[in-house]
C-alpha cells in the first residue's frame, strides 16, 4: 500500500457538549480513494471537517503530507493542497458559476487546458457559464462544487456524499470524473453511500462507528464480503444504492 498522505491518530473531537470522535485512527494512501463508510452518525462528516480545521481535535494528530496540521487554521490548512465538497455544497448562488469558479483559483486566472477537462465531464459548466449558479438543478450544483475544488490541482480531496440524490446519469459523470482524477495521483477520501460508486471507484476503505474507526482495508475485499458488509453496516452495501 503507499504511503499515507493523510494520517489521522488518536482524534478526538467535541462539538459543544457532544463527544463525536472518539479516537480515530486512519490513514489515505497517497494517490488512491479513499472511502468512508459507516451508519448515519458514525462521524464521518465530523472527521472530513475536523481535518480541514472546520472543527478542531480536541485530542489526537492529523498529520499532512509529512506536516501536522492539526492546529492550523482551515485557510493554511486549504493552502497546503486541500480542497473540500460538503454534502450541502456550499455554492454562492448569487454569483455565476464563472464567478464561483474564480473564487476557488487561489493561483490566479482560470487555466483554459483545466476548463476545458472540467467541461468534458460536466457540460453543463460550460452551458451555464454566466447564470447564476441558484438556478442549476440540484446534480448540476453538485457539479459546480466538484468543479470548484478541482478548477486547480489539489492534493488532498474531502468529498462528502457526491452522488446523493442524483440521477443515475449523473453519478456515472461522477464516476468517471473521479477516474480521471485518480489516475492524476489526486489523493481522495470520499464519504459515499452509493454501492456502485464506492464499488467502482474505491481502492481502500474505511468504515466507522460510533466516533472511531472499526475497519480498514481493500475496498475491493470489503465488496466481496457480504457477511462482512452486514456486520460493518448492518446490512449488505447493495441496500445502499
């Protein structure tokens, strides 16, 4: 397996009077998908914001490309190469999608060779460059955000549930979008619910519960095992399609 990108050891996090992590350890090996499973409450958005710094560990490291962050703040922790898709999105839907484009450019003009591989998986970018991005359906918004974290390289991306409430063409676009990313060496850690996605796109995983992490392995082992699937879960990865 590579080396880990991204290690997480020991973390805790406290939201007000909620203990949510209870020590997780994980590791994203450098250049794969990384997938984060668990049951609805597991901690699995807590632990994509407790790594930018939207919320900060009250114990335990994070530790980044050789360097913990674990006490930066989220705009030094996004400087580093780290960009990050919430399930709410969080697009600015008064501004165009160009205009939301340019905001995630920390280095400067949009790149036209970075544009145009964006336009290939997502046309509707393209189509709807000028309008304001609260006008796009709900699977051409979660394009737009996708968009917006890759407008530059990164090396690190958080992804919380891209597919959710998409339509099958849809995540298919995804699918292949983050294909192409993975074969760049984008390192990824996905939050996903969508069988056929995690299946397709996912070379380790990890699954929580419960504020820690209960299992980690090959994602590809993981889709084999049903009784395995059905212990993590509580049902098969198929039941979550």
């Amino acid at each position: 397996m590579p080396e880990p990108l991204l290690t997480l050891s020991g973390v805790h996090t406290h939201i007000g009077h909620y203990h949510i992590l209870q020590g997780v350890d994980l590791a994203a090996p450098r250049g794969e998908l990384t997938m984060l499973l668990g049951r609805n409450g597991a901690g699995k958005t807590t632990t994509l914001r407790t790594i930018l710094g939207l919320w900060r560990a009250s114990a335990g490291g994070v530790r980044f490309d050789g360097q913990d962050i674990t006490r930066l703040d989220t705009p030094a922790i996004a400087a580093r190469g780290i960009a990050y898709v919430p399930e709410s999105m969080g697009i600015f839907a008064g501004l165009t999608v160009h205009e939301n484009l340019l905001l995630a450019a920390r280095e400067g003009p949009l790149r036209d060779e970075r544009l145009e591989w964006i336009f290939r998986f997502f046309p509707p970018m393209k189509k709807f460059w000028d309008l304001p991005a609260g006008n796009l359906s709900g699977g051409q918004k979660q394009m737009l955000a996708i968009s917006r974290a890759i407008v530059e390289p990164r090396k690190l991306l958080l992804i919380d549930e891209p597919t959710k409430g998409l339509a099958p063409a849809i995540i298919q676009n995804l699918i292949a979008a983050f294909a192409e990313l993975k074969k760049s060496q984008t390192t990824i850690l996905m939050v996903e619910q969508n069988f056929h996605a995690a299946r397709s796109l996912g070379d380790s995983v990890a699954v929580m519960d419960a504020g820690r992490v209960v299992h980690t392995g090959r994602m590809a082992d993981l889709a084999a095992d049903e009784a395995l699937q059905t212990k993590l879960l509580g049902l098969s990865l198929e039941a979550h399609q």
